[in-house]
C-alpha cells in the first residue's frame, strides 16, 4: 500500500519551515503542502481561543488540499490548541511530546530548558511532558517574544550583535539555572541555533522539535506504509495569508532551495 498524498504542515508564519526541512531530508519523495499564516503572525502573544480558532482555520486550509496527516509546526499552537486534532479525519502530529522525550533523552543533570513564545510557556505544556518522563527534572522556562520578529526580518546572522545581546539577555536565566539542555519551543528559534550556540559556548544541547516530530513522522509513515510510491523528488508547494515576496525570500534562504512564484501562493484569509 501506499499514499501519495501530500503531509500537510501549517504554522504562524516562516518558524514551520524548520520542520519543513528536517522532513525534506527524511522524506525526500514526500509531496508537502505548508501553509504559514503570515497575514495573522505572531500567534504566541495571543489568547488561548484565538490560537484555536487560527488552529482549526489553517487545518481546515490543509485539509481542503486532501492531506494525509498534519503537523502543527507551531510550538504554540502545540501547546494550547493540540486537544482540538481528535476531532481531525487525518493523523495529526504536534511539537510538544516529541521535544519533550529528547530532551529527557539528552539531558544528564536532569536540568531542562524551554525557551518558547508567551502563550507556550504560560501553558506549561513542556514541563507537564518532561515531568511526566522524569518526576526529579528541574525545568526552567522562559519566554522571548522578541525572537519571531528578529526571524520573520530576516535577523539571525550568529555574528549579528542585536540577535547576539537579545538571545544572551533571555537565555541568563536557563544558564544561571545551570541547564544542560534547551528545547527551542518555537518552531521559529532553530533559525537562531548559531547565535544560541555562541551565547552558550556550546555547553547547552539545543533541542530542535522538528528533528524529533519529522522523525516521528518518518517512522509513522513507513510503519503504516503511507509512503509515496511516487519515486521522484517530492512536490513542495507553500501558501501564505500576507503577500508572499519576504517569505518566499526567507524559506529560500532557510530551505537552501530557490521558491519561485509558482511555488508561493498568497491565499485570502476570509476563505480560511
Ligand atoms: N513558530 C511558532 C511557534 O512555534 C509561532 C510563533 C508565533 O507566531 O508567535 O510558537
């Protein structure tokens, strides 16, 4: 058996695209629809029903392209509105659980960072999981509401001393607590992997979601013989609710392959 219908991937904005990638690299003939909701970006200052409204609207774009499962690449929307993906028809796959695991896998000290947008860290949604794991882990979280606007710019160059001082400002607190660990709850904090690794030495393992949800999904994929029998390279196809020029520039660069127009469709939110 197989299934050559497209994984569905949606997120606020560009922060998706981390996942995006990991899942390329595992899943070379999968087709992958993306939808970032640049039009509505960020969601993670927002409250909790919006986020699930915004949620359940971007699932429902994804499922109108006849997915076969859906991954919410949105540490946020992961962390308020993944109770919503029961009522789903297709399999879905959140950011939270999957993090969560790796780091208690990483972790030696038993001293876990979470670093993730307001509405994710009020949540506790990561400590809830880690804790379920590993009663004795020590979990730090702090929110950096800063950090999607500097990615959604275009500012995350590791050299780049306004990304440098802002991400030694938010992370004192997970180095004082002496962590060993860092999940990057916000799909969007990966961009600034090189930055986060100079600030901290390289004495913190960063956890990145969307290398263990993409490989969650790879395994679910062949376990339940989802895979594309197609044998070419997948299609990757990615709509936006703003206009689409900065996107496409930006996944360009964070994708390593060139979008053009026909790859980048603006969509009007009202049809959401
Ligand atoms: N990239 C998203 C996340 O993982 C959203 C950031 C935002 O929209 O605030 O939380």
């Amino acid at each position: 058996m197989a299934d050559s219908r497209a994984i569905g991937v949606f997120d606020s904005g560009l922060g998706g695209l981390t996942v995006v990638r990991e899942l390329i690299r595992r899943n070379p003939y999968e087709d992958i629809v993306y939808f970032g909701d640049t039009g509505r970006v960020p969601y993670g200052t927002r409250s909790r029903d919006t986020i699930k409204k915004y949620a359940a609207e971007d699932e429902r774009f994804l499922l109108k392209h006849d997915v076969k499962l859906i991954i919410a690449a949105c540490g946020t929307v992961s962390s308020v509105a993944a109770d919503a993906a029961g009522c789903l028809p297709v399999p879905f796959f959140e950011m939270v659980t999957h993090a969560a695991r790796a780091a208690v896998n990483a972790t030696r000290n038993r001293k876990i960072g979470v670093i993730g947008t307001t509405a994710t860290v009020i949540s506790g949604s990561h400590k809830k999981e880690i804790l379920k794991l590993l009663p004795e882990a020590e979990v730090s979280a702090g929110s950096c509401p800063l950090f999607v606007p500097l990615v959604e710019s275009g500012w995350y160059g590791e050299d780049d001393i306004v990304v440098l001082e802002t991400v030694k400002r938010y992370l004192a607190p997970i180095i004082s607590a002496g962590c060993d660990t860092l999940i990057l709850g916000c799909t969007h904090y990966p961009v600034l992997e090189g930055a986060i690794r100079r600030v901290t030495e390289g004495n913190i393992t960063l956890i990145n979601p969307g290398v263990a949800v993409s490989e969650a999904v790879s395994e679910f994929i062949k376990r339940n013989a989802l895979e594309n029998s197609n044998n070419g390279t997948g299609i990757h196809n990615f709509y936006v609710s703003d206009k689409p020029d900065s996107f496409k520039a930006q996944a360009s660069v964070l994708l390593g392959e060139e979008l053009d127009d026909s790859r980048v469709k603006q969509v009007d939110l009202s049809t959401l």
